[in-house]
C-alpha cells in the first residue's frame, strides 16, 4: 500500500524519513509502535482487536 502511495509521501505524513520507512517495511524490518501506528495513519488503515473465544471447556 505504502508503494502505491508514494513512500515519499507516506513516509512523510508518517513522520518518517524514506529510508525509515522502507527499513520499518522491509522483510528484516521491526518498526516499533509508534512508527506502525504512524504507517497506518498515513495509510488510512485501522486496526481492531477483540477477546478470542476461549477454547477451553469448563467441567
């Protein structure tokens, strides 16, 4: 998504420098919270999360 964009441009409203976001996005890459929220942001992507259901049965 952030190369359909622009990595430029993503990086910029991320508040990231290019080189940043393409080291956050690579492979090896291990963005921290900060930059991912960032990332999403700039992408116009959310995330939510919910309780698994318990998989355990109770006697």
């Amino acid at each position: 998504m952030a190369k359909a964009r622009g990595m430029a441009e993503t990086a910029e409203q991320a508040g990231l420098t290019r080189p940043a976001l393409y080291k956050a996005l690579s492979e090896k890459g291990n963005p921290n919270l900060a930059s991912l929220l960032g990332i999403m942001k700039a992408l116009g992507v959310k995330v939510s999360f919910q309780l698994a259901p318990e998989t355990a049965t109770q006697p």
